[in-house]
C-alpha cells in the first residue's frame, strides 16, 4: 500500500495511463452527468426560491428584513419580527445545548469509565433519531404547558419587575418553549461533534498537565478543551445551521405572531416556522411571496453558515481525520 | 480559577490547586450528562406512557375515524409513508450513490470536485423546508395540484446530499490497495467500481441508505407544501397524500384528547420504526464492515 495515499482523502488511486476503454468512458460520462443534474438541480433551487420571492422584493425591496407589520389584507409585509425570532430563538437555543452539549461531552469522555462512555454516547445520539414532529409533539403537549406551570412563573415572580425581558404572560407555547425543545434536539449532534473533538487530543498532551502537577479538572479546561477548540467551534458553527433552519418543531411550539417580541415568553415566528404555519393561509400571491421572501433570507443565511462550518471541519479533517 | 491565584503563589511554577473547583466541575459535567439523558427517556417514556394505549390491531389497519370521534386508525399515513419514501428513493439513491462515486472515485481534486463537494456538504444543511418551495414552484403549482410525486420528489431531494456523502465515505475506507490490485489485474475502471469497490463497501452504502430515509421519514415541513395530507387512502400519484408526520401534527393541534393519544400513538410506531430499523442494520453490517476498514 503507497503510504503517501492511502490515508490522504483528497487522493484515490486512478489508473494514470491505460487502455482506452469505452466502458471506462460511459461510466465516467453516466456518472460526471449525474453530478451536473445534482449541481442544476442546487442551482435551480436557488432559482427558483428567488424567483418566487421575486414580487415581494420588487415591492418591498431589502427593507423587508428591517421592516415590521405583517398585514395580508392591505399587502404590507416585513419580516424583522421573525429575523428577530429566528435569532433569539436560534441563540437562546445555542447557548443552552452548548453549554449542557460540551459539559456532557466532557463527562463523557473524562469522567465516565470507559465501559459506560459507548453506551452512553449512543443513547445520547439516538435524540438524533427523534424526528421534529415528535419534539414538537412533546414541545407542544408536555413541554410548553410544564414550562408554564413552572419555570415561567418562577421567571416572571422573581425577575420580571427587573427585567422586562422577562415580564411576560406566561402562555407555555412562546418563545422559551421552542428555545428548550430546539436546544433538546441539537443536544446529540453538539455532544457527538464534541466529543470527537475531544477523543482526539493526544494523550502526552494531558500526561504533559498531569506531570506539571495539575488535577484533572486544570487538564480538562486548560489543556484538553482548548485543543479541541476548532472542533468545538465546528461543531457549534453545524449546529447554528441547524437551528436557524429547524421548522416544524418550532413551529409547533412558538405559538405564532406576527409583532416584535417584547419578552421571551411571547409568542412569534420564526423565519422557518413562520412559512410552515403560514403556507396554507395563504391568500394572495403577494402574501404567498412574502413567505418565500422570508424562505429565501433563510437559505441564503444558512448556506453561509454550513459554508463556514465545512471550511472548519475540512481543515481539521486534514489534521486528525475528525469528520462531521 | 480565580480563587487558586489569590490565595498565595509559590516560585516553583503554579500552586497545586484545591480540590474543590474540580469537584464542582466534574459535578456540573455530571448533570448535564443526566439532563442529556432525561431528555432522551422524558421524551420516550412520554410516547410510551401515552401512546401504547392508542396503538391496537384497528389503530394500524383503519381509516381515520370521524373528527373528535374514538376509534379509527391511521393506515393511510401509514400507506402514504411507504408509497413517499419509496418514491424519494427512486430519485435519492441512485443521484445521491453516483455523487457519492463520482467524489470518491473519479474526481480527485479538480476545482469541478472541489466545488461539488462543497455544494453537497452545503445543502446538507439547507433547511428541508427549502426544498418543499422549490418543488411546490416545479411541480405543485404548474400541475395544480399536491400529490405523491411532488412529496416524495422533495423527500428525495432531501436525501441526495446524506447519500451522496455516506456514500463517499464509506467508499474511501475500501483500502486502496484492493483497487490497485484491481487495475494490477488490467480491470478497467468501471469493472474495479462496480466489482471491487462498491461491493466491499456494500454493508456501508446501504447503512448510509437506511438513515437517510430514516431521516426523510420524518420529515414534515417540505410535506406541508407538497404531499398536503388528507384523510383518505392514497388515490393516485398525482392526488394529494397523507403521511404519518403530517397525521402527528393534525392530531398534536386538535383540540381533543383522542387526537392526543392517537398523535402520541402514531409518533411511537414512528420512532419504533425509525429504531428498529437502524438497530437492525447496525446489528447485520457489523460483521461486513470489518474487513473493508
């Protein structure tokens, strides 16, 4: 086996110089025009979302995405309260996954014994065989009326005169609702990215910490998280595109509206969910490409960021061999 | 952290640190562990507690009962998943497997490769909703109606990028010597494709086959703008068509409690199914896989 190669993902071996075979030539013909048909097709999406969101930002132009108001009756469109939502939403849901995503991984790998840490990464993924229909079920039947009952209450009694942001009704469905059942579903994709980051910092390294003297918890924060940082950072970067894009879950659980939110347990829309909702009320072409409008500012965002992302998985997976 | 520096420094490089900053980390770490865990059994011991009772021979074999009513089933979603997926397998398996051939073994590192892989890591991500919009714009509108066909065309969409990278993936941990060994024999480059490399990489193409449609199974959102759903049995590929993600969410909105259990009772088979499936494959790729690694 050529050493150089073999562990080299950019490089298989292709025969340089050979028999010209017809065989060889419609394979590679059949296959390299299936590609263009995939290719067109990813362009055709793009054409097309822009083309259907095309009266809209003729109408309202880039302002749409600054712009409030959402009024099908007299056609006046803007789609800020659900920029807004999407971020605060996506964020909220972020801050909460990472947080609870890394420590858990770092138990995982540091803490648990390691007949416990398979079994465990396992169940942990298998939140990610859960499709978002059941999270919004669970969100909307389970979650929403318990967070009502009792993180809400606690929020609005012991922070609400301080905060406005916390002074709101609580309703269960809103957007503190959709933040914990989006922050539940990229838990396994946070955990697993993580932790293979963290499988794959080099043992001297720690054996380095441990013979300085340092307890277990300094090389852990001071030498093992820091090294997987890219890693982390990756794993993060997928997992705000999965987030920004989630749909039907969210909009089971967010409640639906069409104002700026004012405190997190309104309820509102997000760019995604506001489009799932709102499709089948559709009653005008305009109104129907406003939504695509929002659908387009939505694509455009999370092509973006999966663009970022696989540029940090691609450079780390030429050093370790971390795949995402 | 903060407390270790101010209580006293030595010369001889930092000051073993107490004990207690670690204690409480791993501590914090550990209950995370078990919040990440008691969202996975809350999440499943719910569909179970609520849902067992909904599922029976009639709940599996009959049309949906009359609004609010007890009793009746949901066989045509059930129906209407197999007929949707099957389609979007038609469309997603063989452009997603070619993909997947194409950047493992024949494109090497050309700017065409380059920016194909970068397109399929890319839409990977892009939400599925996207995709209902585009078909319904393609298919929906100009024929004037939601059907099958356009459903399982957006479900098949969904699945060519998963594929074609489990494809890649699997197919660039078949050891390049078993192709040079191949070419060394004078094969072509087809015949070491599609004689050498595929079928020892066969365990893990179909395994990346069976996720990706377990992942199109549930989705929900492109189905909204193209399958619609309704309460009948399929009537034709170009007539509207309901889905058990679609049912979930009707019955999850509705206001009765027998929409409830029946949404808690559908949502269970879902995810039994969605389970059992990869688990079964898991268990029968096992033995495969060992010698392509």
């Amino acid at each position: 086996m050529s050493t150089a190669t073999a562990d080299s993902p950019m490089t298989q071996v292709r025969p340089k110089k050979r028999r010209s075979s017809r065989g060889d030539w419609v394979y590679r013909a059949l296959i390299t025009s299936m590609v263009c048909v995939v290719l067109t097709i990813f362009v055709g999406v793009f054409v097309v979302v822009v083309t259907g969101a095309w009266p809209a930002m003729r109408r309202f132009g880039p302002g749409f995405i600054v712009k409030t108001g959402w009024d099908p009756v007299h056609l006046v469109f803007g789609a800020l309260p659900f920029v807004v939502g999407t971020i605060i939403v996506a964020f909220g849901a972020m801050i909460l996954a990472g947080g609870v995503g890394l420590l858990t991984a770092v138990c995982v790998t540091e803490l648990l014994p390691p007949w416990l840490q398979e079994p465990v990464t396992y169940l942990i993924e298998l939140l990610a065989f859960i499709p978002s229909v059941v999270y919004g079920l669970f969100g909307l039947l389970v979650l929403a009326p318990m967070l009502q009952r009792t993180v809400e209450v606690w929020l609005l009694e012991h922070l609400g005169s301080r905060f406005a942001f916390f002074n709101g009704a609580p309703y269960g469905v809103g957007y503190l609702s959709a933040i914990v059942i989006l922050a539940i579903m990229l838990l396994p994709l946070i955990v697993s990215l993580s932790r293979e980051a963290l499988v794959l910092v080099p043992r001297e390294l720690k054996e380095g910490g441990y013979a300085l003297g340092a307890d277990r918890w300094s090389v852990v924060w001071g030498i093992t998280v820091p090294f997987a940082r890219d890693g982390i950072v990756g794993a993060f970067v997928l997992s705000l595109g999965r987030a920004l894009g989630e749909t039907i879950a969210v909009a089971m659980t967010i409640g639906g509206g069409f104002r700026l939110p004012t405190t997190i347990m309104d309820q509102g829309y997000t760019l995604a969910s506001v489009i799932a909702n709102e499709f089948n009320e559709v009653s005008s072409a305009m109104y129907l490409s406003a939504l695509i409008y929002c659908g387009l500012i939505l694509f455009v965002v999370t092509i973006v960021v999966n663009i970022i992302a696989y540029f940090i998985v691609r450079r780390l997976s030429g050093i370790h061999g971390f795949r995402a | 952290m903060a407390s270790e520096r101010k209580s006293g420094t030595s010369d001889h490089g930092p000051r073993r640190p107490s004990k207690w900053p670690g204690r409480v980390g791993f501590g914090l770490t550990a209950v995370a562990t078990l919040l990440s865990l008691g969202a996975l059994f809350s999440i499943l011991g719910y569909l179970v507690f609520h849902g067992i009772g909904a599922i029976n021979w009639n709940f599996l074999v009959k049309e949906p009962a009359a609004v609010g009513e007890a009793g009746g089933g949901i066989a045509p979603s059930l129906l209407g998943t197999a007929i949707l997926v099957g389609i979007s397998m038609i469309v997603g398996v063989p452009l997603g497997v070619g993909v997947g051939i194409y950047l493992s073994e024949i494109a090497g590192d050309t700017p065409f490769a380059r920016i194909t892989r970068v397109a399929i890591n890319t839409f990977i991500g892009v939400p599925s909703i996207i995709m209902g919009i585009f078909v319904y714009f393609v298919l929906v509108k100009p024929t004037n109606t939601f059907s099958a066909v356009a459903g399982g065309l957006a479900l098949g969409l969904i699945m060519i990028p998963i594929m074609a990278r489990t494809t890649e993936d699997v197919l660039r941990l078949v050891p390049n010597s078993i192709r040079e060994a191949g070419y060394a024999l004078g094969a072509t480059q087809w015949r070491v494709t599609f004689e050498i490399v595929l079928p020892a990489a066969r365990a893990g193409v179909i395994t990346g086959g069976v996720l990706a449609v377990a992942r199109v199974a549930g989705e929900t959102a492109p189905l909204i703008l193209t399958a619609l759903g309704n309460e009948y049995y399929p009537s034709g590929l170009f007539k509207p068509i309901d889905e058990i993600t679609l049912r979930i969410l009707k019955y999850a909105r509705g206001p009765y409690d027998v929409w409830h259990q029946q949404a808690y009772g559908a949502a269970l088979i879902l995810v039994f199914g969605v389970a059992i499936g990869s688990l079964l494959l898991r268990l029968t790729t096992r033995d495969y896989n060992a010698p392509g690694r």
